[in-house]
C-alpha cells in the first residue's frame, strides 16, 4: 500500500496491513478497530486514531523531508 491508501484506509476505518514509506509497520485487524504498529518484535497498540493518527502519518512524513 501507498502512504496515500493507508491514509485513505484509516479514514474509513478499513482493515489494512501495511508498510509506510518509513518502513513502519502498520495494520487494522477489524473495522474500525485500534491500528496496530510493529515495533521490535511485537505489536503495540498505537494512542493516535482517526486524525490525529493522519496527523502523526503526516509530521512522520514531513520529518524524512527536512534537511
């Protein structure tokens, strides 16, 4: 997936396993359920939902683009 579609995905609350363009691990086992991250060897359950995970995605995104 794209950072587009995973965006696309957290918006409508779909189910999705995804890579970003960061290498992070992302996933959403059921609908409108909690994101998941993967994080060294486990998966945590990420604070951030709705916008403010958009949010996060994007200030992620943002920080690879500096300097």
């Amino acid at each position: 997936m794209t950072d587009e579609q995973i965006r696309s995905a957290v918006k409508l609350g779909m189910p999705f396993f995804a890579v970003t363009g960061r290498g992070q691990v992302l996933a959403r086992y059921l609908p409108y359920g909690p994101v998941f991250k993967w994080e060294r060897n486990q998966i945590i359950p990420m604070p951030l939902q709705g916008s403010d995970l958009l949010w996060w995605l994007r200030a992620s995104d943002d920080e690879d683009h500096e300097g």
